[in-house]
C-alpha cells in the first residue's frame, strides 16, 4: 500500500476578469468655505485580465460644492449636475491612473467627496471600487486671523505678526 495525496486544483470559471481597487484623498484635510480642494484618485488594475473601459464616477452635489475641473492621467473626464465621469479607459493588469478632481467647498462642517470606479470586465472584488475623502470647512479658518498677545495682530495673508510693546 501506497499513500495517496490530494491535490488541490484552481477551476475558474468565471472567464476573464480584473480586479480594479482605488483610493482617494485630499490634498487638504481642513479648509475655508470656497478655498480650492484637490482630491486624488488613484485606481489601479491589481489582478486578472485588462480592465477595459475604466470609468470613475464621483460624487459632488451642487448644494455643497462648486466643481471646477477634473482630469485623468489617462482619458478625459465631464461634469454634470455634480457628477464627474471620467473615462479612463482600458488599464492592463498592474498598471495604475490618476483622476485629480478640483472643488470649492460651499458650506461649513464636514464635507466628503466619494467615488467609485467600474470596468466591462467582471471584477471578483467589488468592496475595494469605492473610496471618499473627508474635509472639515470652516467659513473662518482659525489661521486668518487671530490676535497676538499685548494688542497685536495676526495677517495670515502675509504671514506676519505684530505686537504693540507700548515702548517696552
């Protein structure tokens, strides 16, 4: 008597897919109400096949942003109505684009821009196609203004401070 081994094998039936995953953030964490944000995109093909026809969609609503451009590494990107679409295109396996979106923030509080990104290609792993960035608005960031100890001032425009010595 010999000894028998199993031998595992992979079937996949699925056909040609690509794993896309993405991440996303923003080029400033804390903001004043209209102060341009950049958010970062970065999508990037980590398994199977090439993913063709790569499209991120984000998520801007008119009432808390003002969108002012979007581009990709690769591709070309639109806004309507607070939607920005950006076909990217076809991504072989390992390869990574960029979608930088720029924005000013219309309201104070905590504000999140989302995305998600898609393929004609099956993708296995769906819960890594979408990402946000959060930023907090402040109509009145606390560094433009300020007061400095013995009645001076803070210019945040200028980067200086003064202060009244009383001839001290």
């Amino acid at each position: 008597g010999g000894s028998r081994f199993l031998h595992p094998v992979l079937i996949n039936n699925s056909g040609p897919h690509a794993d896309l995953a993405m991440d996303m953030k923003a080029s400033r964490n804390l903001v004043g109400t209209n102060t341009p944000v950049r958010f970062i995109a970065t999508i990037t093909n980590i398994g199977g096949s090439t993913a063709t026809a790569v499209t991120l969609h984000s998520l801007l609503p008119a009432s808390a942003w003002t969108f002012e451009s979007a581009v990709a590494s690769q591709g070309s990107c639109s806004n309507a109505s607070g939607v920005v679409s950006c076909v990217v295109g076809a991504m072989p396996f390992s390869t990574t684009q960029v979608v930088t979106i720029t924005a000013r923030p219309l309201v104070d509080g905590q504000l999140a821009a989302t995305a998600s990104v898609s393929s004609t290609l099956a993708d296995p792993d769906l819960g890594d196609n979408g990402a946000a960035a959060t930023v907090f608005v402040a109509a009145t960031p606390p560094w433009v203004s300020g007061s400095a100890s013995g009645g001076g001032s803070i210019s945040a425009a200028t980067g200086s401070v003064s202060t009244n010595t009383n001839g001290k």
